[in-house]
C-alpha cells in the first residue's frame, strides 16, 4: 500500500495532474472532461473568427480602393462637364476612365485564399465578366451565397459581400460616361452622370459601414472567446491539476511511511523463531 501510495503521488507530480484516470475521481473527471470540450470549441470559434476577420479585413480594403477610384471618376466628371472643354480634352478623360474601369473590374474580382472575395458562393468564378479593352461591358457572374462562419454557440455570421449589391450598374454607368465623353456629348449629358457615381459611392461606403461593423463584432467576440478560454482553462486546473505543494508534502509522507515499511521489513527478516518464541 505504502508503495503504491509513492508511486500515485510521484507520477501526479509527474504530470502536474491529480486525476491520472476516470476511477481516482468520477464526479471530477466528468467535469474536467467537460471543461476540455468547451475549450476546444472556444478554440474553434476562435479560428473561424480569425479567418473571418481576415476575409472581412480583405473585403474592406478591396471597397476602400474602389471608393477612391469612384471619387476620382467623380472629379474627371465634374471637369468633363466644364462648358469651355474641347472634343480632345474630353477623350483624355474617357481614356483615364477606361483605366478607372479597368481597374475596378479588378477589384470587383479579388481574390483571397483561392477564392473570388464578391462571387457569393460562385468562390470559383470571377465576380464580373469584363469584356473588351476598352471595356464594352461587365457581366455579373456571381449569386447571393453568404459564407457563414459560426463565431459562438449562439451566433454565426456572413463574412462575405454580394459583388451585385456593392457594384450594382456601376460599370455600365461608367462605361455610358466614358462613350459620350469621346462622342462630344452635352454638358448636361455629362454633368448626369455625377448622380449615377454619387449613388454608386453611396452602395461602396453602405457596403464598407456594414463590413466594419462585422470586423468590430468579430474582434470583440474573439477577446469574449480568450476570456471565457481563460475562465474555462482555471476551471479545469482547480478540478484536474494538483496544487503543487500539498502534493511535496504528500510525497514526502508517503516516502517516509515506504522507508519505514521497508525498515520494518528488514528488521523482520533477520529474526529467528527463537526472537518469536521469547
């Protein structure tokens, strides 16, 4: 007894752990068992908030860039609505909207880990089809699939944005400018289309206030997920783990009570019938 005694508590110092198997504690290993379940889903949540964060951070910066391709469509609008430019001085400006419409093509088809950040489910398939150079046409080529991450056990959330309602009649709208900028159009033509890239600015920055509200949402769920990961790893210490120096203490008694057991022995071995039969 004393041996085995020794042997427990030497290998929980060992291990740092006080329950070594189901039997030295049912109730216990239940719930440490429990505990360890929780921690690691907090740990899977944490990864899907990871990679949502990332993704979302991604959708963020492909929007920011077509915000500022839109703003300055914007101002090469309002020049090209001046009433004392020539024919010339208006092709120079369709000819810097075709590389603004190029370039949103772009972003509209970002890709992140292999797959098409504004297609919906269509991860595969480039978002819009840009035809043409200069561009002729843009076709959408997406649906609305949202990709759902869980991030607790009561939440699970979109980490993506359709391409459709972010872009919506954008490049058509751009493409319009450009053509009756090179055909010499009115000023009141021209001057038009500040409505359609205002309305255009308008889903990107809607778009972009939604985006950013997500990537709070994650951050603030993963800091709720470290804490509970915290509390739950406490809770299986107090439950699973020794406390270290009440454990010394114990294999400290427990080696004095094997060398005394020993002693014991030893002496006994050496005695004779005669010492029994004094």
């Amino acid at each position: 007894v004393a041996t085995e005694r020794a042997d427990k508590v030497q290998q929980q110092l060992a291990t740092n752990r006080r329950i070594q198997r189901a039997s030295d504690d049912p109730a216990g290993a239940a719930m440490a068992m429990q505990y360890r379940k929780n921690i690691t889903f907090e740990a899977q949540m944490r990864r899907n908030l990871e990679n949502g964060t990332a993704f979302l951070n991604v959708t963020e910066s492909a929007m920011d860039s077509a915000t500022d391709l839109l703003q300055r469509a914007r101002e090469l609008t309002v020049q090209g609505a001046t009433g004392t430019l020539g024919p010339n001085e208006k092709k120079n400006i369709a000819s810097e909207l075709n590389q603004i419409i190029q370039q949103l093509g772009q972003v509209a088809n970002t890709n992140f880990g292999g797959a098409y950040i504004f297609s919906g489910h269509q991860t595969q398939t480039p978002a819009y089809n840009v035809t043409g150079n200069p561009p002729v046409s843009a076709t959408w080529q997406g649906d609305s699939g949202q990709r759902i991450r869980q991030i607790s056990a009561q939440a699970s959330v979109a980490v993506n944005v359709i391409g459709d309602d972010v872009f919506g009649t954008m490049f058509d709208d751009l493409i319009a400018l450009r053509d009756n900028l090179n055909a010499n159009a009115p000023t009141t033509t021209i001057n038009s289309a500040l409505a359609d890239i205002d309305h255009a600015l308008d889903r990107v920055l809607n778009a972009r206030a939604d985006v950013g509200a997500r990537i709070n949402r994650f951050e603030a769920t993963t800091n709720r997920s470290l804490d509970a990961d915290t509390n739950l790893q406490e809770l299986r210490a107090s439950v699973e783990d020794i406390d270290i120096t009440d454990t010394i203490i114990q294999f400290t008694a427990a080696q004095n009570a094997l060398e005394a057991a020993l002693g014991a022995i030893g002496r006994t071995s050496n005695m004779t019938l005669l010492n029994f039969l004094r």
